[in-house]
C-alpha cells in the first residue's frame, strides 16, 4: 500500500500504516522511514513527534541514508 508519491492506487494512509508498521518490524527499511513520516504529519495516524522519531531512527540503523 503506497500512500504518497502519486504512484499506485489511491492514498490511504490509515490502511498502509499497519503494513508499513508491520514491513518495518521486518527490517524493511524505507517502510520505517514511511511510518515516520505518517506519524510525522499525522497521516491516517495521531501525529506523535516521539512515535516519529522512533521510526527515523529505527530506519537510519538498517542504514537508510535519506532517513
């Protein structure tokens, strides 16, 4: 589920989160940097600055350099 860039289907933020959530516990990295930024805006989830920050960070130790 892709909820920004304008690719693929229409954005849901609220239905990609838990699949980014779940992506990212399985180290996929640039779904911990998109769940960052869900939370970061408060896209289809509370907007929570610390939740945010987990998810950047968790992205920059798998060595996601845009994170």
């Amino acid at each position: 589920m892709w909820w920004g860039g304008g690719r693929g289907g229409a954005k849901a933020p609220a239905k990609a989160a838990p699949l980014y959530e779940r992506a990212c516990r399985g180290q996929y990295r640039t779904a911990c940097m998109y769940l960052g930024s869900l939370y970061a805006h408060g896209l289809g989830v509370k907007k929570d600055a610390s939740t945010a920050e987990k998810y950047y960070a968790l992205a920059c130790k798998m060595n996601l350099l845009t994170a």
